[in-house]
C-alpha cells in the first residue's frame, strides 16, 4: 500500500517532488540528491520551466516525424499512438550495473540449459526439480521440438528481463521476456534524441554508449548460420519476419532491419522448397540462412501450428527440423518465460550452473498449490494476480488499486482455471525523475536490458526504463498509459 508522501524543500523544478516509501533513484531517504544524479539535478535547476517544455516538445516531434508508435488492442477508439517519452533520464551507477549485467548473463545462460534439457533428455523434470506437469501443462510448450537440435544450442538469443528496484535499493527480476520481445528500438532512439537535447550533460556525465546493440544483434543472429550454408558465417542471408504493418511493433521491426542491414519480409515473400527457405528478390529466389522472427509461435507455419495464419511460411518448420536455416528465438522458448516457470528460476540456475541467484526472483505464489492459492485468495486486496501467459499489462488485477467486484471475478477465474494464474505481492516499484506539467515529479519504473546470446553474452549498458506516467499507477506498459525515458549507465 501506499505510504504517507513527504515533501522535502527542493528548489524550482522540484517544488513538487515528493518522498514515499518506496526507493527513490534520485533523493536519498533524507532528501538528499544521490551523487550519481549531482550533474542532472544541477542542470535542470539551471534550465527554466519553459526551456524544459521546448526540449520536451523537440522530443515529442522528433518521435512523430519517426513514426514511433504503438498499438493499443482491445479499444474502440483510434489505437495508434505516439510512444510517450519522458524528458529526464534513468541514472545508474557502473557498480549498479556490473551486478545487473551479471545476473543476467548467469539467467540467460541457465534458460538455454534448461530449454536445451526439456526438449532432449528432460533431466531436470527427471529429478524432480521443476514439476513436469508444470512443464507439460504451459501453453509455449512445442513438442514439435522434442530431440530438435538448435544451433549452438541458443534457444534464447534475445532476451528483454523486466527488472524492478525494492525498497531495499536492489534489484530482483519481475519477469522474463524470451519469445519475441519489444523495444529496443525505443531505447534505440529515445538515446539519439537525448544526445541531441543534452549535449555537454551526456559528456559531463560519462555514459556508456548503447549504438553498438543492432550491430551486436546482427553478430549474434550470424553466429547461427547453419552449417553447409553456401556463403558460410561471413556472408549469410539474414531476414527480420515480421507479421506486417498493422502489427503494434512493426516501427521496430523496420527500424532494427534497417539499422543492421537486412531485408524485412513477411510471410509471403518467403518460400520453402526441399526443405530450403528462399526470399523472393528481383534477381530471383535467394536462400535465407537465418530469420529473426517477430511471430508467434503458433502463426509461424500453417503446416505445422495454426492451419489458418496467413502470416507465417508452409514448411517452413521441416526446413527448420532439418537444420537448413535457423530462427531466433528458437520455437518453444515461451515455456521459459511462463509466470508458473518463472517461480523455479532460482531453481534452475542452481541446478545448472551450481550457483545461487545473482539476481532474486519476486517472491511469487502459484494457484495451482491449494495451500498458496487458498492463501492469496483471503487476501487478494494485498496481491498482484497475473495470468502465466499474458503480457502488456493485460490479465492481471492489482489487489491494492481493485474494486470488490473485480476481485470477485479474478477469484472466479483462479479458481475455474488455477494453472493459468500466479501471485506476487504489491511491490512499491522505484521512483524516478520525471518532467510532468511543467515541473519535476516522481513516478514508478521498471528496467528492461536487453539480452543477446550468441559466441558471447552481450548486455548492452542500459535498457528500456518504463514508466507509470500516472501519478501513485503502478502500471508501466505503454498499453496501460506507461511511457519510457533513456537509462544512462554512467562509465
């Protein structure tokens, strides 16, 4: 639950800014600026209200003339919306960020062994360390891909980790995101333009540059060239597949494609025969080695998962089975990032890599465990429920900020289908900085780094910092009226 909020006396813009109990990035408990912060907070104190708005509209258009867009489903009213962009960056320190970034390299590594192990000889469900009807029971489980070899056994080559700060000031992992997630492109461009509105702060401060993450994508996704292709690993034909214009990602689809230099298809401008993938080019059909697929699973192959997408490519899978091209992510990696799976993260690392958790998992509750679920469901008031394989924001029900009537219904859906459903309890995310009507305020982030696991592991020093731009909302997904301001790791 909320705390009671306290104002410190800050100078103007900060006259607003105010203190609760949860970890605030840039004031100390006792209204002191963190040293890490110093060169912004000098900065913004020496900017006027008005200098903040025209640097902040610079950077609204900026957004608009690039097309940065998301889509909202399930409304009536116009969906497409500019991606909203908070002025003020997200400050980390190096010491902060070696921790992150090897957590996330030992969390990453894990979940291939353990992709790698489900699919083969099931080891870890043998021992009973991760139950198998967990396994067997999740919607991203593909038994298509039982005894299928993946190159370089990289089922997960991209990885988006939701991170959130405690009231402790550490950082645990809220959820993993190893299907196809989304944003880079945000933290992309959110930095060109930061660079462009804070010139001498960026230098002063020392950031550590994040341009380098397509070319280090695109390294990544060429270390998978299957074997016996006919331009080896230093010339494959690599492909983005992407569902098309009207998906909500599609501005990062073509922003990434461009920026490593690749061809953005759809499904119909693929072709599969013997077991090959070919692009449909002017010069006619060229094979394609390896494609980074922003697809779901089920809509990859009509042959082989939903007879009735139009999207994906027929034959594709046997192709694949075959090893003559491959795909990141692997097919099946979502039985990883499933909420239920998630819950025996620590776990898995153990059991893999001998080594506890660099970074801790919220502690979560699993409906499908009579004692846990009769536990949250006399306290719903006190919990976050989501559903294991939704995302966005959609599914879930915040206990603290629910009507007695929504609580109602959530305890209908547990109870009809427990399995789909687990529980955390209302974490105060981390507040930071944010330039709101004309003044700095507080509000609550997340961090999303971005993972890539090829020869090496890459994280590359930032991420996509998301925030609820609605004051006291803890609710970060743009889908929900969240927004995303630039992570600056400081060297």
């Amino acid at each position: 639950m909320a705390g009671i909020a306290t104002k410190h006396t800050l100078p103007a813009p900060f006259h607003e800014y105010e203190l609760d109990d949860a970890f605030d990035e840039m004031v100390d408990g006792g209204g002191a600026v963190r040293p890490h912060y110093r060169h912004i907070y000098e900065a913004l104190r020496e900017l006027t209200g008005e200098e903040l708005r025209r640097r902040q509209q610079i950077a609204d258009l900026s957004f608009l003339h690039q097309g940065i867009t998301f889509t909202v489903y399930g409304r009536d009213e116009g969906t497409e919306r500019i991606f909203p962009n908070d002025l003020l960056p997200r400050v980390l320190t190096r010491e902060e960020w070696t921790r992150i970034e090897n957590g996330l390299t030992q969390r990453i590594t894990a979940l291939n062994l353990f992709l790698k192990d489900i699919y083969h000889e099931g080891r870890i469900l043998n021992d009973g360390v991760v139950p198998r009807e967990i396994i067997y029971s999740c919607k991203h489980f593909r038994r298509q891909m039982r005894g299928l070899n993946v190159r370089n056994d990289a089922y997960v080559t991209v990885a988006g980790t939701d991170l959130i700060r405690m009231p402790s000031g550490e950082f645990v992992v809220l959820e993993d995101n190893l299907r196809v997630p989304s944003g880079a492109s945000y933290m992309l461009v959110s930095r060109e333009v930061m660079k462009r509105l804070f010139p001498d702060l960026f230098r002063k401060c020392g950031v550590q540059p994040i341009e380098h993450y397509s070319q280090a994508l695109l390294s990544t996704l060429r270390a998978l060239t299957p074997q016996g292709s006919p331009r080896g690993t230093s010339e494959p034909t690599i492909v983005l597949l992407t569902p098309g214009v009207f998906n909500s990602a599609y501005f990062e689809h073509a922003f990434l494609a461009r920026q490593m230099g690749i061809e953005l298809v759809e499904g119909r401008d693929l072709v599969v025969h013997d077991n090959f993938v070919y692009m449909r080019t002017t010069a006619g059909l060229r094979r394609v080695d390896v494609i980074y697929r922003r697809i779901d699973d089920d809509f990859i192959d009509p042959l082989a998962f939903r007879p009735d997408s139009s999207l994906g490519v027929p034959g594709l899978f046997n192709a694949y089975r075959a090893g003559n091209v491959s795909m990141a992510n692997a097919l099946g990696t979502g039985v990883a990032d499933d909420k239920a799976v998630y819950a025996y993260v620590p776990a898995i690392i153990k059991y893999y890599l001998k080594e506890d958790p660099i970074l801790d998992n919220v502690e979560t509750y699993l409906m499908s465990d009579p004692s846990q679920r009769k536990h949250v469901l006399g306290r719903l008031q006190d919990y976050v429920v989501k559903a294991v394989g939704e995302s966005g924001g959609y599914g879930m029900l915040i206990g603290p900020h629910s009507t007695a009537e929504q609580r109602d219904e959530f305890r209908r859906r547990v109870e009809e289908d427990p399995r789909n459903y687990i529980a955390q309890p209302t974490i105060r995310l981390s507040r930071a900085p944010c330039f709101l009507d004309g003044n700095v305020q507080p509000r609550h982030v997340d961090l999303r780094p971005y993972i890539l696991f090829g020869d090496k592991v890459t994280v590359v020093p930032g991420g996509l910092t998301r925030v609820a731009l609605r004051k006291g909302s803890l609710v970060v997904n743009s889908s929900q009226g969240g927004g995303s301001k630039d992570t600056w790791v400081l060297d």
